[in-house]
C-alpha cells in the first residue's frame, strides 16, 4: 500500500516534469517580436551594403587598389579661351596665357589632396585665381571648379569682315576682359563594375581588360563675363589704322556689358577604357549636355552687339576626357585632360568658353591594406 507522503513525491515528482515541457515548449516556439537595436543593426547593414556597392567591382576586369597611400608629383596646365560673335560675322577670340603649375600630392585610399605653384604668372600681379577638384568613385563621379580670370588676356584672333586684315591684332595684349566661373558636375557610370573611371583620372584601381559604359550627368554653372570694348575699340584703330577707315566701331564691335549667365544642364555620353598594352590604358569619355541657360545684360547702348543678350534657352555643352596610364600596382604615371565647354547662340550674338586642364604625372602607391 502507497502511504501519503510517497504519494505526494510522486505527484510533485508529475508536476516539475509538466512545467519542465511546458518551459521547453514555450523556447521552442519563434519569437514574434525583434529587440531594437536589431532593427537598427539590419538598417545599419543595408545602408553600409549601399555604401559598399559604390566601390564594389567585377575583378576580372578590375583589380582594386591594394594600398593605403599614395605620394604623386603632377605638373597642371590650364587652357582657356572664349570666342563672341555676332551675327555680320564679326569675331573676337580672347585666350590668356596658358598657366604652368607643379606640386605633390598626397593621398589617402579615394581621397587625394594637393598644391600646386603657378609658375607662369609667379610675382606677375595677374591676380589668377583658380580651383578645380574631381571625385572619382567606379559607380558616381563629381568635378566642381572654381576659376577668377586675371588681366593677362590676349585677342587670339580677330575677324571684323571681308578684306580687312587684322593680322596685326594676333597675340595682342587686352586687359579689358574679366571672367569669374564656378560650378560642378555629377554623373553617373551605367557599366560601373567593370568599368573604371578611377583606373583612368585617379589610379586608384587598375582597369584589365578594355571594357566601357554609358554616362547619364547633371551639372549647374554660373558665369560673370565683363568686357570693356571701348579699350578693345582703341586698340583695333591703334593696330589696324587705315584698314578700319570709314567702319563705324561703335556699331560693328564689341562694347561694355556685364554679363551674368546660369547654365543647368543634362547630359548624357559614352567612355571607354582600352587595354592596350599590359599595365597600360588608354582611356576616353565624351558628355554632350542640353542646358538651359538663363541670363541678364547689364548694357550702356542699345545699339551694341548685346541689345538682344537677355535670354532663357536651350543650347548644347560639353565635357571630354582623356588620359593614358601605366600603372603596375605600386607606380603609377601618365597624362590626362579634362576640357568643358559652354556654348549660347542666337540670332544677334553667340559665345562659347571652354576651359580645362592638361596634366601630366607620376606617383607610387604605399602601405599594404
């Protein structure tokens, strides 16, 4: 016969056994509800995924950087000039003296920063002002500028209608022309996985197979122009003399107007990088941009080439690269050029600027990642 207290041990003994299952049953069962700092680490994830994507490549086509550092040496050029015409034919081509620069530079992984000295205008009080910078990632790409003309202009060439020989205006010192440029562009690189900005303007990676892609960009662009061709007047009667007797300049030439224009603009365009020898690449993009400009004349005479410069229109810009590049992985050299142009035509009067950099370079690649 079972006594009471060994019955009691039993029935206790049932009773841990149940809520023992009871327990497992309950740990066994999904958890409905996740904690927050999971919900934060799974955002932190995906935008870090974003993130990675942007330098994320094919490696049969392009081999990463596997340094940390770079020390480069780069000589810069600067090139620019502007072209105004009217609608008698009429042109002036003014273009300073080409700007000679040399410095180091330094880097660390994407970001590369560097100094340069002008040694053309060195001491010379042209009061040269400039600042361009590119940002190349294999997925975006972005250039902003910034450039302050000096007095160093020079009429490149001149053209004031049939039979009138302004040979004697070439190369001709014109201090009358002021320009102030600033902007940026951004652009997007379609085939970015196998395709290599950054092999070609900033070797940070090395492209090894020839491959290319489509380019989709927008850009914005604020120009100030100041001309005072009253001086520009004196000097063609001082140059040419009897070849511009009876010609009214007043009418036919360009006179004083400040000039203040935005240019918005879409583009799209095509680049390709060919593999042309091993540890060699030679590399070529070209924009072609719609832009909508708008812009005000600030005039002194209603009978000057700019009575109809007020304008809200669509012209074609352009933006072409260029470069060519031996890179082994540790050294690095080559050249390259980035050259923008911007174009307004209308029936009265039209001008196109472009400007861009030259330059030429060699580096070496440092501190294994």
């Amino acid at each position: 016969m079972m006594s009471l207290a060994g019955f009691c041990q039993v029935e206790d003994s049932l009773d841990l056994r149940s809520e023992v299952k009871q327990m497992e049953a309950v740990n066994e069962q999904p958890t409905t509800e996740t904690p927050k700092n999971n919900v934060w680490k799974e955002k932190w994830e995906k935008i870090y995924e974003v993130i990675k994507d942007f330098s994320r490549v094919d490696k049969r086509y392009i081999e990463p950087q596997q340094y940390n550092y770079t020390v480069m040496l780069q000589n810069t050029n600067t090139i620019e000039s502007y072209t105004l015409s009217n609608k008698n034919g009429e042109e002036v081509v003014f273009a300073p003296k080409p700007s000679f620069k040399v410095g180091p530079y330094v880097g660390w992984r994407w970001l590369v920063l560097g100094y340069t000295i002008d040694f053309t205008h060195l001491g010379d009080g042209h009061n040269k002002q400039g600042f361009d910078f590119s940002l190349y990632s294999n997925q975006i790409g972005f250039d902003i500028f910034f450039r302050n003309s000096g007095n160093d202009y020079r009429v490149r060439s001149m053209t004031l209608g049939e039979g009138i020989d302004t040979r004697s205006m070439k190369n001709v010192s014109f201090d009358g022309l002021k320009s102030k440029v600033q902007g940026f562009n951004i652009y997007y690189i379609v085939n970015h996985k196998r395709f290599s900005y950054p092999a070609a303007f900033s070797q940070s990676t090395r492209q090894l197979i020839s491959q290319g892609s489509p380019l989709a960009g927008f850009g914005y662009m604020r120009h100030n122009l100041k001309i005072d061709a009253d001086r520009l007047g004196e000097l063609v009667k001082e140059r040419l003399g009897s070849e511009v007797e009876g010609i009214h300049l007043e009418d036919s030439t360009l006179h004083g107007a400040n000039v203040h224009y935005t240019d918005f603009s879409l583009s799209g365009g095509y680049g390709y990088n060919w593999v042309f020898a091993p540890q060699w690449l030679f590399a070529a993009s070209l924009s072609v941009a719609v832009a909508y400009k708008q812009a005000t004349g600030d005039l002194r005479r209603e009978t000057s080439l700019f009575r109809d410069f007020s304008f809200r229109n669509l012209n074609l810009d352009g933006v072409g690269r260029f470069g060519v590049v031996w890179n082994n992985g540790r050294w690095y050299a080559g050249t390259s050029a980035i050259f923008h142009t911007y174009n307004y035509k209308k029936s009265q009067f039209s001008t196109n600027s472009t400007f861009g950099n030259l330059n030429i370079y060699v580096g070496i690649n440092f501190g294994n990642r």
